[in-house]
C-alpha cells in the first residue's frame, strides 16, 4: 500500500519511549523495504538521535552520515549536518 512506510514508521514511533530496541528495528526495516520513501529519511534520522541518547556517538556520526549520503535534500539532512559538526571527535 502506498502508506505502508508511514504505518510502518508510526509503529516505530510508537515503540521509541518504552521500547526503544524494538522502535530501532522497525526504523532499520523502513530503510530496508522502503528506501525511496521520504520516511526512509526519518527512520535513519531517529537511528541517530536514539543512539546519540543512547551515549554512542560513533554510531549517530554513521546514521547521520547515512542520511546525508542518501538523502541530501531532506529536512533530516540539514539536521543530520548539524548534528554531525554538533558531535565532532
């Protein structure tokens, strides 16, 4: 269905406050199954703020750059950017 990648991204969401392993891998299956899809973005981009929550910067720098390199022209680009310079070795 053409809202799949949202049904399946509001899942995550919905998990992310008392489930957070759990809305993690949903977001890494909205990449996986709808990579052309806007929310790919999204996903990717809650990847790195959950791990930047999580303490594992390494991580967050990978999934922002992820979103940069894939999505150059999304809003969660320009955050990306910003996080990325924020979180600099």
């Amino acid at each position: 269905h053409e809202r799949a990648a949202d049904a399946q991204f509001y899942v995550g969401e919905s998990f992310e406050k008392d489930a957070p392993d759990s809305a993690a891998a949903v977001y890494e299956q909205v990449v996986k199954t709808f990579p052309n899809s806007p929310r790919a973005a999204s996903a990717l981009y809650k990847l790195g703020l959950m791990a930047e929550q999580r303490g594992d910067k390494a991580a967050a720098r990978r999934y922002y750059a992820r979103v940069i390199a894939g999505y150059a022209r999304s809003p969660e680009a320009d955050l990306a950017r910003q996080n990325q310079q924020r979180l600099r070795p």
